[in-house]
C-alpha cells in the first residue's frame, strides 16, 4: 500500500474554483464555443490562462484563483479574471451562465473537451456521463497536517445542507421543473466516485481505499476520486464540491466566507482536543437529499441524537457562533451575505419566480446571466 503524502498548508489558505456554462446571446441555448475562448485568452490574455481552466465539455470553463489568504482577496481574484473573459464573450456572442443546470439543453447536442481522460470517463460512464450539464462551484480550505483532514471533513458533513440549501441554483432539466431545488446534486452522484464520501477514522484507512480502487482500476490517479468533499493532498487542502454553480458574486463570496469559516472553526476545536461531533452515513445522505429537494424549506438533521430544526433556522443560530471567527479572517461583511440569501431567496427560488412569471425558460436563461451583474 502506497502512502498518500499530505503537503500541508501552514495557513488555512484559500482557493476557489468557479464553473461557468457558455451560452449563446440569440437563443441562450448551449454554446460548444470553449475552444474559441481559450484560444482567444491565449491571444490576447496569456497571463490569465492558468486562471482559466477546461472542463469535460465545451461549453464548460471554469475561472479558478490562486492561493488567497481571505475570502476578499479570493473574490477579487476571481473579479479580474472574470472582467477579462467577459470581454472575449462579447466577441464570441455568448453568455456566461452560473447556474447548476441549464433548464432546456439537450446532452446529445454537446461536445466533448478532446483529451484522453475526458474520452475514457465518457466510454465507461456511457449515459450518465454524457448526461452531465452541471456546473459547481469547489473550495478549498488549506489544512496544517495530514491527521486533521478526515475528522474535519467527517464533521464538515453535518453542515453539508446548509452548503447546499444555500447554493442551490438548478431546479430545472431538459425542459421541466424537476421538483429539486439541486437537480445537480442527484445527477453527479450518479458518476463512479462522485457522491458523498466514505467516512474513514484515519489516514491509513483512506490510504487503503486509494490502494484498492487503483488496483481494481476504479481510478488511475486520486483526483478521480470525485467525492462532494474530498481531501486534496498534492495541495494541503480539504476541497469542499457541495455547492451547486453560482449566479452571482455576491452569493458566491457569502458561501466561499462561510466554508472558511465553518473549516477553521472545526480546525481550531480538533487542534484543541474537541472530538468533533459527527453523524452516522445514512443521516449524512438523508440531509444531501432534504437539501437537495426542499432547499431552504428543508428540515435538517443536526446531530447523532436525531435532533431537527429548519436549516434557515439553525444557519442563524451558525452565523451568531461564527461572528468571532469571521472577524479573525476578515470577513465579516461576506458571511453577513448568507442572511441576505436567506432573505432573498437562492437561486432556484429566483428561477422558479421567472418561469412563473413569464412561462418562458429562455427568460430563465435571461435572469440567471443578468445576475452576473449583481453586486
């Protein structure tokens, strides 16, 4: 069994990973136009390309920072990369759209990223891999030593609904409204790998788990362990993948704060010999799925015990014990952003509005891109 080494991060450093669909100005269909807009970064924007990453499909890109000491800094990143893509869209004649889903594509109609690992996952996962238009958004939490990432990532689940309740941003697939408020979050688990993670008590476990699906060929290499959240070793980070695409920054920074937040804290408690608490899987998949359903109308579990509240209801209560933390990590304003969601209502919430109001899902298509203005 091969040891898996952990590079630590001295910090509870930053990193945010931001999936955008392209769509097209006319018809707000799917644009397979990535290849167009790389190359035009090449072009005219060479510093920005390693900020601007492919994905499985063409109508993918996805805007990634770099190492961010606050959830500011990380979002002024992605501020400057996003001005700098925006003004090749305009060019391309497309959108950039940040929801889960797209209410109305149709998978056959889209293409592939050329490349052999894109190929290979396609031909094993046939149907459900070529079904995959979804779009997330991934942070990651730098993490000191290597002991520490499977009892924060364990506890971490607990709060998993409320990453997604929040976020949820794709109610509608293939023409319809699914009922969900994140569709994205039942279709990815569908992939091998991807859903929630196995809950391991120490690192050899995890090492173990890595030996066995390496030589039964489930993978070839650990980033293909596609979990909702996942250690990140070659980066020193617990990358946290619950979290459906986001429209706009301002919902974006709120969550990115609170996913700071939420690791430090844990963190802290485990570095100050708190067993963090922690539920049993079946609790932990029956919240992805309350979450996933009902959004911020969901019921959630809150511990081993059974104990329930309404997730709005117990975020306020999170948001309270945070403020000292926020503070300490300089983002006090951007977690004040998860009230404001609260509020407002999500993304779904906001999608269901316009199709009810207009009947027509390329509207939907419409606010979702209009909202990349939003402050």
């Amino acid at each position: 069994m091969a040891p898996i080494e952990f590079d630590g991060s001295p910090t509870p450093t930053l990193g945010v990973e931001w999936e955008f669909a392209l769509t097209d100005k006319v018809t707000g269909d799917l644009s397979n136009s990535a290849a167009a807009l790389f190359a035009a970064v090449g072009d005219h924007h060479p510093d920005f390309a390693g900020k601007i990453h492919k994905e499985l499909l063409r109508n993918t890109v996805e805007l990634v920072t770099g190492i961010c000491r606050t959830a500011g800094e990380a979002i002024a990143d992605l501020t400057g990369t996003l001005g700098v893509v925006r003004g090749l869209t305009e060019e391309l004649g497309v959108d950039l759209y940040g929801a889960g889903t797209h209410p109305f594509a149709e998978y056959s109609t889209q293409l592939l990223t050329e490349g052999h690992r894109y190929a290979e996952l396609i031909e094993r996962t046939q149907w459900w891999g070529r079904q995959m238009l979804i779009w997330g958004v991934h942070v990651h939490v730098g993490i000191s030593h290597r002991d520490k990432v499977l009892p924060i990532l364990d506890a971490l689940l607990n709060y998993y609904p409320h990453l997604l309740a929040l976020s949820s941003s794709s109610p509608m697939w293939a023409g319809q409204d699914t009922g969900y408020a994140s569709n994205r979050a039942m279709m990815f688990q569908q992939l091998p790998t991807a859903g929630l993670p196995f809950q391991f008590r120490t690192w050899e476990q995890f090492e173990g788990f890595v030996a066995d699906q390496k030589t039964t060929g489930i993978i070839d290499h650990l980033n293909e362990i596609r979990w909702d959240i996942r250690p990140s070793p070659h980066l020193g980070t617990i990358e946290v993948r619950v979290c459906d695409g986001m429209t706009n920054l301002g919902e974006l920074s709120a969550i990115v704060a609170l996913i700071h937040c939420l690791v430090v804290d844990l963190d802290r408690r485990f570095s100050a010999g708190e067993t963090l608490p922690t539920m049993a899987p079946w609790l932990v998949q029956e919240n992805k799925w309350r979450a996933a359903r009902y959004g911020l109308d969901a019921i959630v579990i809150l511990d081993a015990d059974c104990s329930e509240k309404l997730v709005t209801d117990d975020l306020s209560a999170l948001l309270e014990r945070l403020e000292p933390i926020a503070r300490e990590l300089d983002c006090v304003d951007e977690l004040a952003g998860i009230e404001r969601i609260m509020a407002q209502g999500a993304s779904y919430q906001r999608q269901r509005a316009v199709h009810r109001r207009t009947a027509s899902l390329r509207e939907v298509v419409a606010s979702v891109v209009a909202e990349l203005d939003t402050p």
